[in-house]
C-alpha cells in the first residue's frame, strides 16, 4: 500500500493492523524521517501487508532490504496527491519492479483528470466504484463563506475561536511559513496550537497530532500535508484561512470533519483576492457555499483585488517534468535559462518529494 505522506502511512497501518488483530497475517509500515534500520529489521522474514511512502520504500529497494517480485496487490492511497506531490516517477519506478500479474487499486476521495489518466495507464479494464456523487462534500458537514478583508483574517479567526469557545479547530494555511506564524500568534492570545508541515521533524509532527487529538491543544495549523486521510475523532471545526490553490483540495480539507456519521463545520475566510479560487471550489462541488457575517468586520469596498497567481494545473508545471498522464511537457525556451530553471523545478520537487517520504 502506498501513501503520499506519512501521516497517511501511519494511520493506513494502524487500521491494517487492527483489523488483522486476529489473522493470521504480517505487516509493517516505512516511511522517512526516523532511522531505517529498525524498518529493515520488520522486512527481513518477509510481510503480508507494507505500508509504505514511496520514497522509503525506493531507499529500501536500493539496499537490498525489500523485494517486490512476490507482490499481488498494489494499492495507491489517495493516488491523485501522489502525482501532485511529484511521486509519478517514484511510482513508475515502484511499478516496473512488480510482477505483471497483480491486482491494482486507486483510491481518492476525489476523481480528477490526472487520475483517470493514470487508471487508464495502469489498470487493465477498471472497474469503478463511487461511493458519492464525484468530487462531493459529505452531507454531514455544515459549509460556510465568511468574506473579510485579508488584514483582519487573523483577528477575525481569534474572535471566532475565543467568542465561541472552540476547543477542538483544524486551520488550513497555505504555506510552511504562514502556518508557523499564525500557530505562534495564536499562542500569544492565549489559543494553545501547534503547526504541521513537511519542514517539520517527523518526531515534531507526531507530537503536534496527537497533542491535538488528545486535547493538549486547541488549534492545529496546517498545510495540505494533513488535508489526506488524517482521522480525527470527531473533530467539529475545519478553517480554511486561505484557500487551496487546487479546489479539489478543498473537499479533502473539509473532509477532515463529518466523518463517520458525525456532524461538523467547515468555515472559509476569504479575502477579496481569492475570489477566482471560490468560484472554481462552487464550481467543483456543485453548489453556493453560504455566506456568514460577523458584526465588526464587515469587508472594506475600497479594497482592491490583488489575485495570486494560479499555479498551472496538477502535473503541469514548468520544465521538463512529467505531467498527469506520463508524458513529458517542455517548456519555450531552451537556452541556459530554460536549464537552470528546470534544475531549480527538478531540485524543489526532490524537497517536496523529501519532506513527505
């Protein structure tokens, strides 16, 4: 089984090793960012079941530590965030070491083009199975807008934590940096929290997770590292302080809460630059997400728009990388500027790639 991240590995495994509690049946889980020594030790009488990152498991592979010729199922666990986070030739790698005849399963919570690309590449005639309209938010969880203007998102978020009392409040950020700085401002005012993101120790992400999940503090900032798979017993609240880039990102986020029957909120503080980034998430999801206001923060007309720029689509960015359905996409230029960023592109998708396996 492979995961995108690792707190998606450690969770997968915790379920596999639950619901095998009275078979007769092997496994382990590899992921970076810990000693491998110990994860070589788990491989060496051979496993049932591996949950793995495919990054580690490539480094395993390359130490003679793991042997795939025996593989008869591959599961890819949120497999269109595999190939956003830059895994696609980790995984073709990983593929070509497999026997021919296995079985392949694809999952998402989502079903984007670059996933029916890559089902049409590796799987032999698919059967597909939803079990939910396409790329739809759970019924459980109560979506809201709150426009505000992007200087005040920060006071606005207090207020709302501290005038009705949450206690349990997962925040999407958009970057490493900005989810560091809003976990210390929150600190500040008195809000316990505590930041996850891939630049983090895996000892130091652990630690921020289950400090949430028990309760020790209050608010867990994050970036999309945690947006996949992450189980949190019912956990009420999901903020979105910034948008994703990407919408369907968005359902993964808010997924977070609602979950196994439970009922939770999701809430969206949108300033008036990411405008264009709630009209694709409507968009996607097939509905007008409502409107709340808060008194005292009502939106400044004279603020003008400043929209970022939108990164190109998933498996589309710049250079001489692969894009979603395996083929290569060139860049215009081919001089030694065109080289020298496609080493810079090649060199930030190692990191990316790095920080999660």
């Amino acid at each position: 089984m492979l995961t995108p991240t690792r707190e998606l590995a450690a969770q997968v495994y915790e379920n596999v090793d639950l619901y095998s509690k009275y078979l007769p049946l092997t496994s382990a889980v590899v992921f970076g960012g810990v000693s491998i020594n110990p994860q070589k030790s788990k491989l060496k009488n051979g496993l049932d079941i591996l949950v793995a990152t495919p990054g580690r498991l490539l480094d395993l592979i390359g130490q003679d530590s793991c042997d795939l010729s025996q593989v008869e199922f591959l599961v890819l666990d949120e497999a269109d965030r595999m190939l956003d986070m830059g895994f696609i030739n980790d995984i073709k790698k990983i593929l070509a070491m497999l026997p021919s005849k296995r079985q392949n399963l694809l999952f998402s919570a989502t079903f984007s083009t670059s996933i029916k690309n890559l089902a049409d590449k590796l799987l032999n005639e698919p059967v597909l199975i939803e079990v939910a309209k396409r790329n739809q938010s759970s019924h459980n969880v109560t979506q809201a807008v709150h426009f505000v203007d992007k200087r005040r998102k920060q006071e606005l978020l207090m207020h709302l934590i501290l005038d009705n009392d949450w206690t349990q409040v997962l925040i999407f950020a958009r970057t490493k940096h900005g989810a560091n700085k809003l976990s210390q401002n929150l600190e500040e005012v008195g809000i316990t929290s505590a930041a996850i993101h891939g630049n983090k120790s895996q000892s130091a992400r652990t630690k921020a997770l289950a400090s949430f999940k028990d309760g020790t503090v209050r608010v867990l900032v994050a970036t999309d590292i945690a947006a996949r798979g992450i189980d949190i017993d019912q956990l009420p609240h999901v903020i979105n302080y910034e948008l994703p880039d990407v919408a369907e990102d968005y359902v993964h986020r808010i997924g977070r809460t609602g979950r196994a029957g439970h009922k939770g909120d999701a809430l969206s503080l949108v300033c008036i630059d990411e405008m264009p980034l709630l009209k694709d998430i409507q968009k996607l999801i097939k509905k007008e997400i409502p409107q709340i206001h808060t008194e005292g923060f009502k939106v400044d007309p004279t603020i003008k728009a400043e929209p970022k720029k939108k990164p190109q689509g998933r498996g589309q960015r710049s250079g001489n990388r692969s894009n979603g359905n395996g083929q290569q996409k060139k860049s215009g230029s081919n001089g030694d500027g065109q080289n020298r960023s496609n080493n810079r592109n090649r060199s930030r998708n190692r990191n990316r790639r790095s920080s999660d396996s």
